[in-house]
C-alpha cells in the first residue's frame, strides 16, 4: 500500500492537523466529520512546502529581500513580491512530492479540480486572511496541477498577506502553506453564507449572496449579487434584494473567465426558496458544529449545495462594544400613519423584548418593505397606511375604505390626511398574492379542525409545563421549544386570525348592507344592541363564571382551570397569570358579591332587546329577512368560536411564560430574561452568552417608557414619546405636526364609536387599570384608555363605559352589548377630556358622550 508523506485525504483531517494542513483544510476536514456536503479532495500539506522551499534554496533570499523592508509601502512590497514570484515559478516540485500529488490525483479520479491556498497563518482567531491567497479553478492534468501548486506556494508572500501580517504583528518566521486540491463542481450558481449579519453584527440574523457561475466575480467583487436576510431562529425572510447582475464566473477550456450574464438571467432571482432553505439548513448545521458565527463559500449543482470552505467571522466586534439592536420606535422608520386601535385592548402597555419579538414573528409581515405592525415606545401599533393603502390600490375610494375598516379600526379624525403608500404590481404580484393563497390554504385546513384543536388546548398545555418543569440542563429546552412550545403558539394564534377573517369580514358587509336597507341611525341601533344570544361567550366567562360558583354549579378550583389565565395583560410574558396568585380567586369572589347589577338579567334584557328590535326588522322587509338572520347566526357562531379560540391562545402565552420563567432559572438571569428576545433566548440556552450584556440598558428603557401615559390612538410620522409626554396640552388622539395641541370639544360633546345600544346618565370614574377596580362604585360610568378579559368582571358594576380605544368589534363593544349597557369606544380623548366626579350623558346608539359643566 502507497504511503504518503506529502498528501493527505480530506477525509482523514481534522482540527489537530492545522500546522500540517492550514486553516482551510482543517476546517474542510471538521466539516466532513460534521457531514457537511463537502466535494472529495487531498491536501499538499504543509510538509510539501518546506520541502520545496528548502531544495530550491529560498527561505535564506525570502529572509534577505524582507528583513529591512517598510511594510507600509506598497509600490516596494509589489517588486519584493514579483521577485519572490518569479523564484517560485522558476523553482521545480521535488519528484518525491510531484509523484505523490500525481498519485493522490489519479485516485480522486483525475479530471478537473479546483486548487486553493492553505496557510498556517489563516483564520487565526482574531484574524482573517480572506481572499488573500490564491485560488484556481477548472485545472486538469499532473503539470497543471503543480503549475497551480506553486502559485499557491508564492501567494503566502504576496503583497496583501505580508502587509496584513505586519500589520496583526503576525511574525513571518517558520510560515508554512499547505494546498486543497478538490473535485471542481461545475455548479450554476454559487456565493457566500453569513452565519451572522457582518453589516449590523447581528447574530440572530443570517444573509446570503448569490449569483449565477462559479462564484469568484462574487468573492472579487466584480458582480453584484442578490441578498436575503434571514432571521436565524424563525428562518423568516426580512430582506431581499434582488441585484442586476451583468457578470458571471465560467469555466473555459482551462481556468476560468468572466462572461456576460445572459439577460433573461441579469434580473432572475439567483436562488429559489428551496436553495435558500437548504442553506440556511447548512449554515445553522456548520455554525453548530464550529460554535462561532460562520463566513461559508457554496455552489449549487444540479440542486445539490455544497460547501468550498468555511472559516470564523473576525469581524464581529468584542462583547464591550457591542451595541443593542432592538427596536423600540417604527416612526421614526417611514412616514406612516400608525394606530393602537384594534390592538390596544390586546396589548394594553409597554411590552418587553420578549413579548413584543414572539408576537412580531407572527404578526410582523412586510410587503414592499412596508411593515404591517410597529413597535412604538415599546407599545404595538398598526400600520393604518399599509392597510389604507392596500384598498385604495383595490379600487376603493377614500369613503368606502374607512367605512369598511371602521369595525374593526376607529378612522383618524376628518382633517388628518392619511399617508399613501406606493404599492407596485410586482409587490401584489410577487409577495401579496402568494402571501395571501399561502395563508388561504393554511386558513382552510384549521377552520376545518378548529374544535379539536381547541378541545385539546388545556391537556396539551399541561403536558407541555410538565416536561418544562422536569428539564435539568439548559440545553435540553431548546428542542422543547421548537417541537412544541413556539409549535402550540404559532398554531393557535393562526388559528385565531382565521376567524378573525371569518368575523370581521361579513361583519362589514352586513353592516354595509343594512344601512343601505334603513337609516344610519337605525342601522347603528341595531348593530349596538346585537348581543351573541348566549351564556358562554369567552369574554364574558370569567364574570359568568363567578355566577356559577356562587351557585355551586362549579368549584373555585375549576373556577381557576377555566379562567386563571386570563387577566388584563395576558399577551405580556413577564406579568404573572392570575392562577399564580393563591389570593386571586377570593379577591374576584368578593368583589363580585358586591356588584349592583344581576348578571343573568342584565344578558336576558339585552336578548329581549334585540329580538323586539329584529321583529320589527323582519316586519318591514320580510324578502331580506332570511338572509339577514343567516349573516345574524354565522356572525353570532363566529363571536363564539373567536373569543374561544382567543382563550386558549392565551392559554398557550402562560406556557410561553413558564419556559422563559425555566429558562430564566437554569441561565441564573431569573426574570431579566424577559428583556431578551425569543431567539436570543434560544442562543444564550445553546451556550452563546453575548446578548445579555443587552438587558441592563433594555431594563431602564422599559422602565423609562412605563412612566409615561398611554400614547396617541393615532401617529403620524415621527413621534417622540419624552417630548410628547412633556406637553401639557397634549393630545391622546393623534398625533401629527399639524395637530400637535389640545382644544376643547365642541359643546362639551365627546365623539366615538356606537359600541352598544342605550342612553344612560351618570357620574364618571376614570380609572387606568383593572387593579383600581375597586374604586369603581356601583352605576358609576367607567372611563379608561381602553379594556378587555381583565377588566370583564367591572362591566357588571358599570352604568356604561367610555375608552379612548377601540371600535365595534373590541372587547368593550362586545362585553357591553352582551351586559346591556351602553358604549363608546375609540374616542381617543375621553381620559384627557373626563375626569373622575364629572356627570355626562353616554349615548351608545350615537357613539357621543356629553360633559355637563358646572352648574348644568
């Protein structure tokens, strides 16, 4: 059997031979181990070189021409090089090593190969010498080969590497150069994977560039490729850019050259989705496997990917000069209209990094690079524009898309221009539409399986806090959240927006169409007073509930079951559920003892309400009558399936809680880990620690923000929440430059939204927090930014409610419709405007408050 002094197989390398293989090799070996698709290949090693340079006499004359030369000057280190140059090229392989590499050729198969430099000095920790030797591509034959071999040998001097080397004091004694001689893949497309973002230093980002051939007019800069950007953890696409690219890498006869890229190719995406997941697969996979962020050399082959080299990324700085990337204000991004309405119930204060990433995930789509959600001082906000925007391009007038968004979000105020964004046909074409059949299809499968989806909620969620309650090891949580914990999440809150399209739709349309059939006043009296005619609706369980318990219908035990997860700000992962509180439950008793209203009565009234007012609907156009009670029922069964649906999601949030909670607890960060995200989470549980140097300054930022009032329903453009706060005629409906102060209403008279059907007087308790629930006195009016499950037990105190937030189909609307009282939601001021011991009248029907003065 041959035995080889001078070669080695790829295959039989791995980290522990770097002085005899350089750093490429070594890394190529280690990837082979790790079962990374590398092309078959040998090494020239180390040994190889020293030989060389030693039979021809060259190291003492490399020594001389060097010793006194200043590295800084460019136009002598050109002339050291070329003379060194010629000296190799000039200088002949011994036989012994020329018959081995000839051997080692012969059994990889012959053929072409590509031939890369592999230094000792390369990839160092700390340093990079990418692109700094020589590489050569498409070489055939036993002379071409060791041609190849020699520049190689000579590139270790050349001008880039001896000047880096100076320059990272990297001495030039006893350097040695090894050479990869490789299968060449004839690929059709190749480029580079960043394991970590190289331009913002993002770890939990990954970017590729491709473009089609070879790939070296990428790696010299002669092309500009296409780019995705990749959140690592949810493998989601947040950018991509595709480039015009004139010039590709080819092979020839022998080498390679750049030629023009044909022009049905110059603007056709280089890589398909599947290319790009493929890569991703890799990247995380050799990211893993090196523990360090990754620069990765590929090309693709007949779909096949495979790995040319992959090194550490130096560039990312140290742990002390990092800076925090998360994102606290999206006006200052675009000139937007942003809104809380539709949000603000559900996302009622500042959320943590943790909260507000997890729920980015799924709800931050962006078509055209135009975002559909922002974060604003910490609180979630609409992106009203984007919405707008995408009607108006639908052929809807300005008219007819606020009156279709008004059940769903409040319109701005009349003299607020709403900023339109441009959206182009490729944008409908290449990211809407797909968006929307892909969403489509998903809809369509959990519509059909919503009840057991549902019905399995509460025993899969137990099951799930057991095996995060049984993890020792930090590691051992990381696959638990991606099989199940985030799985559970995600599938739930898609399954709650599938039937927040099936609500909010063909509650427009028959909102539509029954005013055309009578006026707008009777029309509004009669959406505000349609109630679900039902006992179990989700919003209302929690009030309900208590009822059953005081008629011994269920135990307090089950009482905590059923609703324990449910409370004020249940979609934040840092605030503790009500369950976790042993006190919670008496509180809730007590205080429903107290309430004025009978709560069976009250639901009772408003159904006999509103079938006297359906009778009457039905007398007078009896052909509409059958088809109007049909869109009646399936807007009721929708309600019911909706706010289900919307229970167990939240459900789901308290498993979310308890693995960070865990998390928190193997890491020794306790709840500080609630100021990281989801996938820096995910990245500190695998061993990378960097991101916690972030929780310090995210802390007083958080806190900062929690000190200042609710911020404007409504903001256009750039809004500083510090400068805002400071004003003292400060506006909670908008802000805008142009509106930037507060005027008295007209008349005293406060305008919302019609949310439910009455007229009451009363006196007025304003109260920011479900906490404050006590102060609030039987018949009193409720006024507060906005409401929802948390606050459900006061309706059955109140006389009416008043919020700044909210529209017909928020939790206030629909909890007050169902109680019998009367609502107006989305005013936008009512907190700026009303103040506790005011008397006003509220009138549900017209979605007006009046403030009495003094003396009235």
């Amino acid at each position: 059997m041959f035995h080889y002094q001078y070669i080695r197989r790829l295959d039989q390398i791995s980290k522990d031979d770097f002085l005899l293989v350089g750093g490429k090799a070594s890394n190529l070996g280690e990837m082979i181990k790790a079962g990374l698709p590398v092309p078959g290949g040998f090494v020239v090693l180390t040994s190889a070189y020293q030989g060389f340079v030693k039979e021809n006499n060259l190291q003492r004359n490399i020594s001389k021409i060097i010793e006194k030369i200043d590295f800084n000057d460019t136009a002598k280190l050109e002339k050291v090089f070329e003379t060194i140059q010629n000296w190799f090229k000039d200088s002949k392989i011994p036989e012994d090593i020329k018959n081995e590499i000839a051997s080692a050729y012969q059994k990889l198969g012959g053929g072409a190969v590509a031939i890369r430099s592999s230094a000792t000095a390369e990839d160092l920790p700390g340093s990079s010498f990418a692109g700094q030797y020589d590489t050569y591509l498409n070489i055939c034959g036993i002379e071409g080969i060791c041609e190849a071999v020699k520049k190689c040998f000579a590139s270790l001097w050349n001008t880039r590497a001896m000047s880096y080397r100076a320059k990272q004091d990297i001495s030039d004694d006893e350097l040695s150069h090894a050479v990869v001689v490789q299968k060449l893949v004839n690929g059709e497309r190749a480029g580079i994977l960043f394991t970590a973002n190289p331009i913002n230093h993002r770890r939990d980002q990954m970017m590729i560039n491709a473009s089609w051939g070879l790939g070296e007019a990428i790696v010299s800069g002669e092309v500009s490729p296409d780019q995705w950007i990749i959140e690592k953890n949810t493998r989601e696409m947040t950018e991509n850019k595709i480039s015009t690219k004139q010039v590709m890498t080819v092979r020839e006869t022998e080498g390679t050259v750049n030629v023009k890229v044909p022009v049905e190719l110059q603007n056709k995406p280089s890589l398909s989705k599947k290319d790009i997941k493929n890569l991703i697969e890799m990247g995380c996979k050799t990211e893993s496997y090196f523990s360090s962020p990754q620069d990765i050399e590929w090309i693709i082959a007949k779909d096949k990917v495979y790995l040319l080299q992959s090194r550490d990324i130096t560039t990312l700085p140290d742990k002390e000069i990092l800076t925090d990337y998360f994102e606290w204000n999206s006006s200052k991004e675009r000139h937007y209209l942003w809104t809380n309405n539709m949000v603000g119930d559900v996302f009622p204060e500042v959320m943590t990094p943790s909260t507000w990433s997890m729920w980015n995930t799924v709800l931050g789509n962006s078509f055209g690079r135009h975002p559909a959600i922002g974060n604003i001082g910490g609180r979630l906000y609409l992106n009203y524009s984007f919405v707008y925007s995408m009607m108006r391009k639908f052929g809807k007038n300005h008219e007819q898309t606020v009156n279709f968004l008004e059940a769903m979000i409040s319109p701005p105020s009349e003299n607020v221009d709403i900023p339109i964004i441009p959206i182009s046909i490729k944008t409908i074409l290449s990211e809407i539409i797909p968006y929307q059949i892909k969403t489509a299809w998903k809809q369509r499968k959990l519509k059909k399986n919503w009840h057991i989806i549902t019905s399995a909620v509460p025993e899969r969620c137990q099951k799930i806090r057991k095996k995060i309650a049984e993890v020792r090891e930090k590691k051992e949580l990381v696959p638990l959240w991606f099989e199940e914990v985030k799985p559970l999440f995600i599938q739930l809150f898609y399954l709650q927006d599938t039937f927040n399209d099936n609500f909010f739709m063909p509650y427009a349309n028959f909102k539509s169409e029954l005013k055309k059939l009578v006026t707008e006043e009777k029309a509004n009296a009669f959406l505000t007073n349609m109630n679900s005619n039902s006992e179990e609706l989700a919003s209302i369980g929690p009030l309900l509930g208590l009822l059953k318990v005081e008629n011994g219908e269920i135990s307090g035990e089950e009482y905590i079951q059923l609703y324990g997860h449910r409370h004020y700000n249940e979609n934040e992962f840092s605030v503790p559920r009500p369950e976790e509180d042993e006190e919670w439950f008496e509180k809730q008793l007590a205080e429903f003892k107290d309430s004025a209203v009978k709560v069976k009565e009250s639901l009772k009234r408003r159904s006999a309400d509103f079938e006297k007012m359906w009778k009457k609907l039905e007398n007078d156009y009896p052909k509409k009558a059958k088809i109007l009670k049909e869109k009646i029922n399936m807007i009721r069964d929708t309600v019911h399936i909706r706010e289900r649906i919307r229970s167990e999601l939240s459900r789901s949030v308290g498993v979310v809680r308890h693995f960070f909670l865990k998390a928190g607890e193997l890491t020794g960060l306790g709840e500080e880990i609630f100021f990281l995200t989801h996938q820096e989470l995910i990245e500190v549980l695998s061993g990378n620690h960097l991101s916690c140097q972030y929780i310090p300054v995210r802390k007083k930022k958080y806190a900062e923000y929690c000190n200042l009032p609710p911020y404007p329903q409504f903001i256009k453009g750039e809004f500083n929440p510090f400068e805002w706060a400071k004003n003292p005629n400060r506006r909670s409906d908008i802000y805008a430059i142009e509106i930037s102060t507060l005027s008295s209403p007209d008349d005293n008279i406060i305008k919302g939204c019609a949310a439910s059907f009455g007229c009451v007087e009363g006196i007025v308790r304003r109260i920011d927090s479900p906490e404050e629930g006590h102060l609030l006195q039987p018949g009193e009016i409720l006024v507060t930014t906005t409401t929802n499950i948390g606050w459900t037990t006061l309706f059955s105190k109140a006389a009416a409610v008043v919020t700044d937030v909210g529209a017909q189909l928020s939790h206030a609307a629909i909890v007050a419709r169902e109680m019998g009282i009367p609502a107006v939601v989305g005013t936008g001021n009512a907190t700026m405007y009303m103040k506790t011991g005011d008397r006003v009248t509220v009138d549900g029907s017209k979605g007006i408050v009046r403030v009495f003065k003094d003396g009235q």
